[in-house]
C-alpha cells in the first residue's frame, strides 16, 4: 500500500510567502494547500483534512487567532496540528501556552531550514507516531509531562537558580538509563565524582552506567571557551555517535560570551541532531537570557519545562510548569508541586498539602 500524502494548508494573505513556504515543502514531499483569507482557509481545513495548518498572524477580513480556534473548535478539524506565522512585534499579542488554540509558532523571517524542522515533528501521525516516551521514573511526574516526553525532542528545562532544574534532568537522565538508553552529559554543575556522589543521595546509583559505557559525563570548562563555547560544545555532541540521549546541564555559562545567533543556532543544531534520531536536553537559568531571545529558543523546542520556586504561606516549593510537550499523548499544561527529599528523590506534593 502506498504511502499517505501529507497535506499542509498555508492560510497567507502574501503570495510571495506562500511560495517560499510552498517550494521547500513540496521537496520534503509534502502536498501544500494555499488559501489567502480566514473564511476561505477554514472552508479548505474541511475540505481537505491537512494534516498540519500553516496560519498568518494578521490576514484580511478575520484574525489569525480566531481562524486557529475555529479550527479547533470544528470537531471535523480539530486533530489538526497548528503553526501561527508572526514576526517578532506581534508575540506578545499570540496565544500561547496551555489552553492555546496553537501548536506552535514560526518567526518571521525565517528560512528553509527553519521551516521545515519546525514543521517535521508535527507532520507525525498518530499512527506513525512511536510509543516511545522519556520516562523519568517517577509515574506522577510522567503524568505531568503527558505520558513523558517523546524520544527525539529537542527539550528545554528552564528555571531561575535553586528551582530544581538539575534534579529534575538527573531524574530524566534516570529513567532513560534505566530504559536501555545510551546517554552522554555534558555539564557546567558537575565532575563525575560530584554527580555520582549527588545522584547516590538521592537514591540513583549511576556507576554501573558508568562502568558499562552507557553513561559518559564531559565536565565543561566554558570560561575557557568563550563566545566559542556553544558550536565547541554542539562538535562535541556531534561526536557523540550512537548516543541516543544528549543532555547539557547547563549552557547557561556560555551564553553571555555568545551572540543571540550564535545560542540560536546552537539550538537550531540541536532540532536537526534530533532530526536524527538523537534526544537533547538543554538546561538553562532563566536570568541568563533576554525575553527575546527565551521567546525564540521556547518557540525552536519540542517540549519546555519551566521550573520556580514560589513562596506558599510558610513555605518555599518547587514548581514544575510543563508549557509544552509536543506529541505528548495526555494533555500539558500542567502545574506540579515537589519536594527534594534525600534517599528519595523528587516527590510531588498533593495540592492540598501544599496549600497547608
């Protein structure tokens, strides 16, 4: 039986970008639909059941948010997956996040290569997607994180100091370890005798992993590096073959040394590691990075874990956010307290509990 023609409609009101869009998808193989205004994209999403719906922010006669919740709202096209194009004054103004009529968004401009891995993970079909799941361990935190996140994602965890990043990628790199992945880590928090000691305190034992070859651990040195240290850090990763699971923890370091380019291309070549076949983790401080700069790395990953700690009546608790997790197979948006407790691990504290 012949493969199924992907479908993509582009509801854009300038046919010179549709044509942009249009050529570079079209050699991927993808079919591509065009229409130029809201009513007549939501006639077309019915018609010819795309699996993906290319949307202009600003188009004539009806606004790009309102196309996208009629989309979703329509029980004949809800399954449909959702790109809203926009350039950088409208974000503020998109919907995003949990409750989004939106799966993600695209920058303009942007060029092919940006297109198309922005567009891959969401042209997998239920059917075809893999059951696979990066499981950290802990049942209540995959329920969070809807099911886990997928294998292959380029995800970012991002938080302010002491919220818990780095617990929660050890518990991530855990589970994978435990699952049969092979895993290399690069880190900035870290020797390897620091993190083994760390992880054994929370009763995670990694030196069998270790010993095994299906753990390595690059401590890095990115004072050294400079404004080098991020496409330094991504030839290292590269060299990294057979590896299933790539995480950094963090980058936070290299950042300040590096131009806005230079950290999105970083991530732009992790997507295309993940393009693949590979898995990365990219752990971050919030306060490292300007708004700008967070909205457009937020908008490259296929899954964002935003981490606080937040004061509720005596108490200080870490939260977990899970703002996205593209092909997630239960609903994100989740918010999820927890606690760090030693000999243990990550618990997560029961609502009540921590409003008590």
């Amino acid at each position: 039986m012949p493969a199924k023609v992907k479908k993509i409609l582009v509801i854009e009101n300038d046919p010179q970008l549709i044509e942009l869009i249009k050529y570079p998808l079209q050699e991927e193989g993808y079919t591509i639909v065009s229409a130029l205004d809201g009513p007549d994209g939501l006639t077309k999403s019915r018609r010819e059941q795309p699996t993906l719906v290319m949307v202009d922010f600003k188009l004539p006669t009806m606004k790009g948010n309102e196309v996208c919740k009629s989309i979703r709202k329509d029980p004949a096209t809800s399954h449909e997956r959702i790109i809203m194009i926009a350039d950088e004054s409208q974000l503020e103004q998109l919907e995003i996040g949990p409750g989004s009529s939106i799966d993600d968004f695209l920058i303009k401009p942007f060029n092919p290569v940006e297109l198309i891995t922005k567009i891959k993970p969401l042209m997998t079909t239920d059917d075809e997607a893999s059951a696979k799941l990066i499981s950290t361990g802990n049942g209540d935190l995959d329920n969070k994180m809807g099911g886990g996140v997928p294998v292959g994602s380029l995800t970012l965890i991002e938080g302010d100091s002491g919220a818990g990043k780095s617990v929660l990628s050890q518990q991530m790199m855990y589970g994978c370890l435990v699952d049969g992945y092979r895993l290399s880590l690069f880190t900035s928090e870290n020797n390897v005798k620091s993190l083994v000691k760390q992880m054994r305190s929370l009763n995670m034992d990694i030196l069998d992993y270790l010993l095994l070859d299906k753990l390595r651990i690059f401590p890095l040195e990115t004072s050294r590096l400079g404004k080098d240290a991020p496409p330094e850090i991504m030839k290292a990763m590269r060299r990294e073959k057979g590896r299933e699971m790539v995480f950094i923890d963090s980058l936070t370091s290299s950042i300040p040394a590096s131009s806005d380019r230079e950290v999105l291309g970083f991530f732009e070549e992790g997507k295309r590691m993940c393009g693949d076949g590979s898995t990365v983790v990219v752990i971050i401080h919030s306060h490292g990075l300007t708004r700008e700069l967070l909205t457009r790395i937020r908008s490259l990953c296929d899954a964002h874990l935003q981490l606080r700690t937040e004061e509720v009546g005596n108490k200080l608790v870490k939260t977990l956010e899970v703002t996205k997790v593209r092909g997630a197979e239960q609903t994100t948006g989740n918010i999820v307290s927890f606690e760090v407790e030693p000999g243990w691990g990550i618990r997560v504290i029961p609502i009540n509990k921590v409003k008590g």
